[in-house]
C-alpha cells in the first residue's frame, strides 16, 4: 500500500445554470496576456454539443488518452510509442486546429471615440487579434452555447454515437428539447496522458497535492502534451512558445483559499477536497475493461479513517492536519461513500480527478385518472418518479458514455439514489408523496433517510467551509523536502518517496 494525496473536485451538474461567471473569473486571473487569447482553462460546455475545442471527445481524430494493449496488458499512448515521438516532433497532424478553437479577435473601439458626427450610429468592427485586419466572427469558445449556434453542434455530439434515432428524436423535439451544462477544468489526473506525452519531461504532478503542472523553463514547444491530454486542456501559448494549463489556482490553495472558479460560481455547484488514493493499485485500475473503469477507479480511493491506510499516509510525509482535511472531504463523501460522483469519459484511461454529479432527468410521466402513465413502459412495482427512469429525455445511454464508460447501470444506479432523494424529501416537506411510497423509493435505491438526508444537506444547504475544505498544505515544508540529502538528487513533497519517474 502506498498512500498518496490528491486535491480533487466534485462539480453538481444539477445546480450549474450555465451563467460562465467561473469562466470570466479565471480568464481575468491566468489568461488575459497575449497568446492566451483562445484559452480557457475553465469553459461551460451545453450538452448535447460539440465542445471546446470541437469534437474534443473524438479521440480518432485528436489520438489523447491512453489505449490497452491487449496481449501485453498494458497502456500505451494513443499518440505514439516511445519512438513515435521523433516523427511528430516537427508535424503532429492531431493538433487542434485554430478553426477547432476559434480565431480570436477584438474591436475597434478607437471608431467609437474618434468617428466624426454623422447621422449614423458609429460601429465597432472586429479585428483578428492574429492578422490585426477586419473578420468575420465564425465562431467562438461557447458558440453553441444553449444550443444557439444551431442544432448541427448538438446533434454532431459524439455522446450520440449509440443512442437510438427515436432517442435522438425526443432530444430535438422542440417542445421537449432539453440540455445541460458541462463545466470544465483541468482533471489533474492520476495517470495524465500530458505527462506521459512530454518527451522534456516538463508536465508533472506536484507531491502535495497531485497538481499537474507545466514547468516553463523544460517546455521546448513541442505540443505532444496538447495531443496527449484528451480533454484538451493543455493550450499552446503562441507568444511565449511555452504550453500552459490549469494550474487549480495552487498560489490560492497554499493560502487556504478554493480556486477562483470554485469561489466565484454562482450556483454553488462545486466541491473541493482531499483524496487519499494507493498509488500501488494504478497500473491494475488502468488496464481492467472499460465496463469496469470506475468501479476500479473508486477502488483505489481509500478510507481515511481507516488505520492501516493512515498509517502508510504517515509514513509518506503527510500530516495529521492532511489525514484530517481527507476525513472532512466533501469529494469523498460524493465519490466513495454515496457513489454519487462519477469521472468524465474514464474510457480514456487517465483516472481523472474531476467527478460530476449528473443532471437530474426531466420527467415523461403524466397523470391521467389520478395515476402516473409512461408510454410502453412497465412500471409496476415502481414508484412514480422511479419509474421515469425508464423513459428519459436525456437518455441514459448518452450519460453513460459520458460518466461510466458505458457501463449504464452505474449512472441508473446514482439516478436511483438522486430520485430517492427527491422523493423522500417532498414527501417530508411538501407532504404529497405518502410516506410507504417515500419509504419504497429508498428501498430500490438500496439507501436510508439518514443517507438521503445527508445527501439533501451538501447538496442544498452546504456552508462555504463544507464545500471546500482546503488542505494545509505547508507548502515550506515540502520545498524544504524536495532535496534528498541521503540520495543526493531532488526528491518529491508529501505523497511521494521519490521522484515521480515520466511516463512514456
């Protein structure tokens, strides 16, 4: 058992209203310089849709992420091999494009202030912040944003690939049309695919908290981590000729404050903690079938409480102020002990560290004679609200290809236990639902009302310390720990033994 820690997320899709005052926050504070035009390390994605950069999802297209081999058992990089690297040094053909971006631009607000009078109303042409002549804007970070580019990016969503043309029919019809939205950072993930990309070996993962970082003086512009990182995260900064990505606002996090996008979200929707994960189960959790990813995903989570893994927390460096921050997680409570939060598109293998509550289905069911009615659905023996399951706008196949690589009994089994909690607390407040009903939902959903209630409270009624409970992460003891006198070489913070080893 070798115990390290991770500061991970959870972000409630449920209550995201899709306002992108985190995207505004965190443009302000790390990319408003030039060359960062066109990133955004935080973006609020509309599901169903095509994303930032588009089609990101499509690792065909983009090579990110790891494949298992199968007759090794092994991981390796969609991109290349170990050798592969010295042929896409100089042309990588599955970088994003700037039309997969979008070209960005400014104003010429100077027509403004300096137009002559006239009987018309001055205007304010764009201007291509990389030509510096006049566009056309043809697109931009959240172009489909509620689906107001057009219905082509919902309907190109890769999500689709397996839902049913009558499941895609209830998707576009326009009195029942439905979406979401997707916010989205930075996984610092456990087995980041830009880290095993980067042949200078600048991406790494911080000791103390598992943040992926790019070190800007190795960075030699070669891109392979843009291409490695499935979720596109990574950016390439044109200026400087350095990559750049998420950092988790870590000068924040030392100072015992939540990322800017965390403190400045609007509808509360996202928690921040620490995880203790056994870094010995990695290369087994990887390599299982893709069915199985989460479920091997949550494995390697552990028990905070539990001696044994606080004792091998101790004898990696960590802190009895650390073991404490990991037994108030809020993450913890989502991902391992409710199995609420589920990681985005774990078939790429890389054990993402970002897990989303999914949106709550809208209900199909009507009422007619005083009885609810689902069309070609059986639903005896099922509560109302339960048996709307069956029968969603958003299929559960489209989240399942989404959350659980597939796996669709894991994303019924959190829509279950979220039902449950609805149900149980209306009939507690509103006092419409019977309580034998309540009590029936609870016992298909396979919890208690001491678990839904609980649930309910982080959910609605959190305070600002129970949403974010920000490690210590004495950040002058572990620079003091980064030199191994005995091996005479640097060595890593809390959580590490030794210095990471890159991965290719």
């Amino acid at each position: 058992m070798d115990i390290r820690s991770q500061v991970s997320m959870v972000f409630h899709l449920d209550k995201c209203i899709g306002c992108h005052t985190c995207s505004i926050a965190c443009k302000n504070i790390w990319t408003d310089r030039e060359g960062t035009e066109y990133q955004w390390w935080n973006n609020v994605e509309t599901k169903p849709g095509t994303g930032y950069p588009t089609l990101w999802e499509n690792q065909d297209k983009y090579k990110g992420g790891w494949e298992l081999d199968e007759g090794k058992k092994k991981l390796k990089l969609k991109l290349q091999g170990k050798w592969g690297a010295l042929g896409n040094i100089f042309s990588n053909p599955n970088l994003p494009t700037m039309d997969d971006y979008y070209e960005p631009w400014t104003y010429d607000y100077q027509n403004l202030f300096n137009a002559p009078e006239g009987d018309d109303q001055p205007t304010a042409r764009a201007i291509s912040l990389v030509t510096g002549k006049f566009m056309e804007i043809e697109s931009g970070p959240n172009w489909d944003d509620d689906l107001g580019g057009s219905p082509v990016y919902a309907s190109n969503d890769p999500n689709l690939e397996n839902v049913t043309d009558e499941e895609r029919s209830l998707l576009n019809e326009i009195e029942r049309m439905v979406f979401f939205y997707l916010p989205r950072i930075c996984n610092h993930c456990l087995n980041a695919g830009c880290v095993g990309a980067c042949p200078a070996g600048a991406v790494y993962k911080r000791g103390e908290d598992g943040v992926v970082l790019i070190n800007q003086e190795k960075c030699r512009a070669w891109r392979m981590c843009v291409t490695g990182c499935p979720y596109k995260k990574t950016y390439f900064n044109w200026s400087t000729g350095k990559s750049e990505k998420c950092i988790l606002c870590f000068p924040r996090l030392e100072s015992g404050q939540p990322p800017a996008c965390f403190h400045s979200c609007v509808g509360r929707i996202r928690y921040l903690g620490l995880l203790l994960y056994d870094a010995d189960q990695i290369e087994d959790a990887t390599t299982v079938p893709e069915r199985d990813l989460v479920n091997a995903h949550r494995n390697i989570i552990q028990d905070p409480f539990d001696p044994e893994v606080i004792a091998s927390a101790k004898a990696n460096g960590l802190s009895d102020q650390m073991i404490k921050a990991a037994q108030d997680s809020p993450v913890y409570k989502f991902v391992k002990t409710w199995g609420l939060a589920l990681p985005l598109h774990s078939e790429f293998r890389t054990m993402p560290m970002l897990f989303y509550v999914p949106p709550m289905l809208p209900v199909l069911a009507g009422i007619k004679d005083g009885h609810y009615e689902i069309s070609g659905v059986n639903t005896e023996g099922l509560v109302p609200l339960l048996s709307s399951l069956e029968e969603a706008r958003i299929p559960i196949r489209f989240m399942a290809s989404l959350f659980s690589a597939g796996n669709e009994e894991i994303v019924k089994e959190v829509y279950r236990k979220l039902i449950a909690v609805r149900i149980h607390m209306r009939s507690k407040t509103v006092n419409d639902i019977p309580a034998a009903e309540a009590a029936q939902a609870l016992a298909q959903a396979g919890t208690t009302a001491e678990e839904v209630e609980a649930i309910y409270r982080l959910t609605a009624l959190p305070t600002y310390q129970e949403r974010f409970v920000v490690p210590p992460m004495a950040r002058e003891v572990a620079i003091e720990q980064t030199l191994d006198p005995s091996q005479h070489k640097p060595a890593a913070g809390f959580g590490f033994r030794k210095a990471p080893q890159r991965r290719w």
